[in-house]
C-alpha cells in the first residue's frame, strides 16, 4: 500500500466515522429547556465537534492501519490485472 492509497483510505474512512460518531451524545433545545424565539427546537446544545473530530481521526487511524496490515501481509491475493 502506498502513500496515495493510505491517504485515500484514511480520508475516506475518517469522513465515514465521523458521520457515525455525529449523533452520538447530541441533545436537542427541546429536551432540556424552551428554546429561543427564531431558533429550531431540533438543534444541538452542543454538538461537541472537536471531541467527535479527534474520535474520528482516531477511528480512521485504527481502520487505516487494519487495512495496512492486511495489504501488506497477503492475507488477500492481489487482484489480475489485464492490461
């Protein structure tokens, strides 16, 4: 696995858990409190996006290196290639 595909994998697999880890801890206006005038009562409080940031990275991170090891220990054959 090269450099390109490793930074392919690890974007597309961070963008992939962070918008699994999104939702995770979120609670709206409306469970706590009325909320203001002009705002959406569905809206986070606090949505907490750097902690959900750095779970991501972690998680990518972790898939990323899971995908190294099993392109580097031949778990699976190289695809053909008819050129």
């Amino acid at each position: 696995m090269g450099i390109f595909s490793a930074s392919v994998v690890f974007l597309i697999s961070w963008w992939m858990v962070f918008l699994a880890v999104l939702p995770i801890g979120v609670r709206g206006q409306h469970e706590d409190y009325v909320p203001d005038d002009g705002t959406e009562p569905g809206a986070p409080q606090a949505a907490n996006l750097s902690k959900k940031a750095i779970w991501a990275t972690i998680g990518a991170a972790v898939v990323t290196l899971i995908g190294f090891i099993i392109a580097v220990s031949g778990i699976l054959p190289e695809p053909d290639r008819i050129w």
